[in-house]
C-alpha cells in the first residue's frame, strides 16, 4: 500500500507512521528525517535546509518536492507510509504528479484527527528529564516523586516550546497550511479521518481497521 499520513503536531503520528509501516512491510519516508541525514552528511541540500529548520520553518517546496521525487523512484518505495509530506497544497500536487509518473497512485491520506483542545493539554503539562531524556506527563504519566526521573532520579523540567501560547502557534501554522492539504484529498475522495483521541495502542488499532478496508 502507498498512504499519506496526516495530523498536527503532537498527535503521535510519527510514532503510529513506523509501526504502520513495519506492518504494512512498507517503506517509513519521513521528510524531516531525510532533511536531517542530509544535514549530518553537510551536502548543499544538507546546508541550505538547515537555513530554514534551525529557524523552525519550512523547506520550500522545489527543494523538499525534488528530495522527494528523487526518494519515491527508489525500489523500496513501491509500498510507503509517508510521514510530515506533504505539508503543503504545492506538496499535495507534487506528489500526485511524480507517483502518477511512477505508476505507483496513492491507496489514501489518513488524518490522526486530534482536536486542539487536547493537542494543547498534551503538550502543556509534559515534563522532560533533563539527564536522560525520559518523558512524563503531569496528568497522564506523572513520576512517583513530584519533579524527579523514576529512572534516573534526575530533575525534571518543562520544555522552553511548550507553553500554552507556544502550542497554540504551531497549531495555528498547522491549520493554515494543511486545511488545503486535507481538501485536496477529501475532494479526490482519498481522506479517511481516524479518531487520535485515546491511547496510542488504541489509535494503531483504529487506523489499521481503516487501512483493511481500502
Ligand atoms: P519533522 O521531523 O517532520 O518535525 O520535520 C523537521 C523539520 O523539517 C520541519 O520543522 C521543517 O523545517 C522540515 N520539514 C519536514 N518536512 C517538511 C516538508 N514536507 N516541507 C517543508 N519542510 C519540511
């Protein structure tokens, strides 16, 4: 199968793209970790990308459609879960005309539906171990010792990024962009919406049950 997966920031699509991808046996593409092996390996692509993710803004579009086009002509893309493509309406129209080339059409986009209200709760009130890294969550995943890592012991702090005003932005920038990108495929009668409202085993389960329908 060939899909897209859509959703905002924060709605654990990442996570559920690799475990669909390993079920589906297909290849996991993931721009943001393509545009980071580029950066490690300090090609042109590599530098001129960073100009724009260091900043926390997005690649244009020429240059993350021919990063794309180039990674979906390669034979293990004859199945793929792609994951953060594309983000834009520019991106939507891109993929279309470069998988048409290919003979490889697209089974569907799914949409990890999360409303913000929930995105924002998520967010805001997770707690980050600032030795090893370890996640928790005030309400959701709370340690047993206020502020300290059960696993480390070390302290636990709140990420700069996280705050209610913070969140609220991406998701702004989120909704602007991708309301055409959701269009695009509702129109060509390719959307299917998943409810990513639950734990994450659950939303896996959802999403598979869409995907045995196509
Ligand atoms: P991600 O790992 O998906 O959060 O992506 C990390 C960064 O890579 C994003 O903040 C963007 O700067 C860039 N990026 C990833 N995917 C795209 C895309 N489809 N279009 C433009 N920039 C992208």
């Amino acid at each position: 199968m060939r899909i897209v997966l859509l959703g905002p920031p924060g709605s654990g699509k990442g996570t559920q793209a690799v475990k669909i991808a390993a079920k589906l046996g297909a290849a996991h593409i993931a721009t943001g970790d393509l545009f980071r092996a580029e950066i490690a390996d300090e090609t042109e692509l590599g530098l001129l990308a960073n100009e724009y993710i260091a900043h926390g803004n997005l690649v244009p579009d020429e240059v993350t459609n021919a990063l794309m086009r180039e990674r979906l002509a390669r034979p293990d893309a004859e199945k793929f879960v792609l994951d953060g493509y594309p983000r834009t309406i520019d991106q939507a129209g891109a993929l279309e005309t470069a998988l048409e080339g290919l003979g490889r059409p697209l089974d569907g986009a799914f949409l990890i539906d999360v409303p913000d209200s929930d995105i924002v709760e998520r967010a805001v009130g997770r707690l980050l171990c600032n030795s090893c890294g370890a996640i928790y969550h005030l309400r959701f995943k709370p340690p047993q010792v206020a502020g300290i890592c059960d696993v480390c012991r070390g302290i636990l702090s709140v990420r700069e990024d996280d705050t209610p005003s913070t969140v609220r932005h991406r998701l702004t920038v989120y909704h602007r962009i991708t309301a055409p990108v959701l269009k695009f495929y509702e129109e060509r009668g390719k959307l299917t919406r998943v409810d990513g409202v639950g734990a994450p085993q659950e939303i896996l389960e959802r999403l598979l049950a869409e995907l045995k329908r196509e």
